[in-house]
C-alpha cells in the first residue's frame, strides 16, 4: 500500500508536538534557541509555536538564562498540572489505577488484589469504583484529564476494543473492556496489552532511550515483551507484538542434563511461587490461598494476593541461605536470560528493561546473574553488549504505562501521523 501524502495543517500539528516532546524531555526546560538547535526548525516557526503553546496553558515562561553575550534567553517549560490521565492495569491477580500529569507525576493510586469471579462485568464495576476515587484523591483541575488507558493481558483485538482470551483470565474471552470502561467513567479510553504499555512507559518517562532499540520483560501473572526500535514502540499488526511465553528454556538438572520448558511457564511469577510451595518454603495456607485463587468462581476480593506472598517467602529463604530457594531463584534467572538472548538477538536489542508487579521480590537476585548471563547466551555478544537493567517505573509500571497510553496517542510525534490516511 502507498501512503497518501500529507498537507500544511498537518505538519504543523506535527511541528507542535515536536516541541512539546523536546520541551518535555528536559524537565528544567529550554530556550527558543535551544528548541530551534534541538529540533531543526526555524526560529521563526519555534517562535510561532511558543506563542501558540504559550497561550493554550500548556506551557510557562519560568525565568531567564544567561549565555554569553547579548539578550538573556527566556526558558520554556511544561506546566505540570495542565494535563493529566487515567491509567488502569488489570492483572489476573492485581489490579492498579494511577492518576499521573504528564511529567510521569502520580497524584493518587490504588491497588487491590483482582476480584476473583469470572464474570467481567463486576470487574468492570470494581474498577470504575476505583477510578472515581483516585480522580477524587488526585486533585487533578477539572478539564486536565486528556483520558484513560488500560493495560491487559494480551492477546487484545485492537480494533474492536476486546479482550480476546487471556490464559489467566477464565472466563474472559471477546470481552468488550475498552467500551465498557469509556462508557463506565466517561472518559475516551484506549487499550493497550501490559507489556507493551510498559514499553510506552519507559520510553515516555526515561530519559535515556531515545533512538534505542530496546525490551521491556515484563514479569506478572504471566510474561510478556515489549519492543521497541530506533525510540518507536513496536506494535505490530495486530497490535499484539511481543507474545514470547512459549520460547523454548532449558533448564539444567544436577546430572547436568537439561528439561526443555516454556519461559511462560517456567519462569513467570506464579511458577515461582508454585514451585516455592512445593519445595515447603511458603507455609500451606498460602498455598490453599494460591489453588482458591485459580479456581474460584464467586465475587469475592481476595484480602492478599498469594504470588506476593510466597515470593516474599521465597526471597526471605534466600536471603537466609537456603539451598532451595537459591535455586529456584537461579534456575528461574537463567532460563529468563535464555528467553532475553533470544528476543535481543531477534531485534538487536542493546538494552533490556526487567519489570512488573512482581519484579520488587525479584530484582535484587536476578541482577547479580541477568547481564552475564543474556550476554553469554546472546548469539550477537560479539558484537554489542546487552545492557540489562530494571524498570525505572517501580511496581506500577503496567498501570504508569497504561497512563502513557493516553499521552502517547496525543502528545508523541510520529511520522506515520503526517499522512492523510493515518
């Protein structure tokens, strides 16, 4: 297919959000110079731009800078307050709502662990409950909110807004969130799987991933990757780019052989913990808390989520030493680096982002071992070094990022936007 061409309005829609994303990339803000330096425009058309953002409240004029000789320079910077968005993720074990302006700022949170009925139309009702309160908490000026994003478990139908059949999620096929969530809270929504969401997210509020090709892993429930290529988000065709649960791990035995298993079902969290009852490290009522929780079908909200406990079990039988629980953790660190090495290798990744819910019980042992190992294991290692390294977004990256969802769709610049049939 030949894309249409674009036209003068366009282009200067697009020349706007060039600023307001090198503006807003620079937290301490930058001069007119600087945005004519940065972006390539003229200073005329940077000029035009400022007085437009200037007057829409997107922007402020908050004092001058002094750069040799001649007229002090007058810096530009985004109001904090002026925009702000509603993030949701549902998790099949927790479920997170953020209010965050768009300097990555979290104004009000919640989380509670994800009913457990299969019926999503009650948990379409918890989480508008939900939404309405942050909003309250938030303090967010009426009129701020640009909307509302939602992170999944994947495999979603973009198009018509659905969940499709989460492996975690029964009872959850072709269920239409997006559209009952626009239509509980009012706000224009948009929905995005959560490892993807966690890409945009890290890619919205770091500071060093500009023209990177880089992974998000994200650890929750299940597994996902988020991709990104030369600073743009990879979303493929259906949107559903990154599905990596069924990558092939090995994993080694005491006689030095290996069992070929799924990194989905090796190495999520719930394998963890799973495999941490087994071994007797969780006390049993965790675990009869983790089978009620698999199998339940009422309304009920479970007062703790039992992959957080037997994870916290887990890492305190680690810390203290405990043969069992190193090698759960060990075994689980590698054959996620064995997934790593081969999604890298696939894109030419330089850089790898570990996160989710979980990672917080994680983080501290599975970087002593990640880097050397996805480097070892990397067919490319010869020729670049995988920087691995954990989210900076913290435990709510997947509902951070499903804010950033609602950023992205307004305030990113991307090329494809410039043509008539975009």
């Amino acid at each position: 297919m030949i894309p249409s061409g674009t036209n003068l309005p366009k282009v200067g829609d697009f020349n706007q959000i060039v600023v307001l994303e090198a503006i807003r990339r620079v937290p301490d803000g930058l001069s007119r110079v600087e945005l004519a330096s940065d972006t390539g425009l003229s200073s005329q058309t940077i000029t035009n731009i400022a007085k437009k953002l200037l007057a829409s409240g997107l922007i402020a004029e908050v004092g001058r800078e002094t750069v040799g000789p001649g007229k002090p320079r007058t810096i530009l910077q985004l109001k904090r307050n002026a925009r702000y968005a509603v993030g949701i993720h549902i998790d099949p074990t927790t479920t997170t709502v953020v209010v965050m302006n768009w300097c990555g700022d979290v104004t009000a949170r919640e989380r509670i662990t994800t009913p457990l009925s299969h019926d999503p139309g009650l948990v379409v009702s918890r989480v508008t409950d939900l939404v309405d309160g942050v909003i309250s908490a938030s303090n967010a000026p009426k009129g701020a909110i640009i909307g509302l994003g939602v992170a999944a478990p994947g495999p979603i139908n973009a198009a018509e807004g659905t969940v499709v059949h989460p492996p975690n999620l029964r009872g959850w096929e072709d269920v239409h969130l997006r559209d009952a969530l626009r239509e509980s809270t009012g706000l224009e929504t948009v929905m995005s799987k959560d490892a993807i969401a966690s890409m945009v997210a890290e890619r919205w509020l770091a500071r060093n991933l500009t023209g990177r090709t880089a992974i998000f892993i994200y650890l929750g429930s299940g597994v996902g990757a988020g991709l990104m290529a030369n600073g743009e988000v990879i979303r493929g065709s259906t949107l559903n780019a990154g599905e990596c649960g069924d990558l092939l791990v090995g994993q080694p035995t005491q006689d030095g052989s290996s069992v070929v298993g799924y990194f989905g079902r090796e190495c999520q969290p719930l394998a963890l913990a799973s495999k941490a009852i087994a071994a007797g490290l969780v006390p049993s009522e965790v675990g009869t808390l983790l089978d009620r929780s698999s199998e339940a079908t009422d309304s009920t909200q479970p007062p703790l989520d039992p992959i957080d406990l037997a994870l916290s079990c887990l890492t305190a039988s680690a810390a203290r030493g405990e043969a069992k629980a190193l090698d759960i953790l060990r075994r689980g660190s590698e054959a996620t680096a064995q997934a790593i090495a081969t999604i890298s290798d696939l894109v030419d990744a330089d850089q790898v982002i570990v996160g989710g819910p979980y990672w917080h019980h994680l983080e501290a042992w599975y970087m002593r071992w990640l880097a050397a190992d996805v480097n070892s294991f990397a067919g490319l290692a010869p020729l670049r070094q995988v920087l691995v390294r954990g989210s900076a977004v913290g435990t709510d990256v997947g509902a951070v990022g499903a804010a950033t969802l609602a950023f992205d769709e307004m305030f990113s610049p991307r090329a494809s936007t410039l043509f008539l049939n975009a």
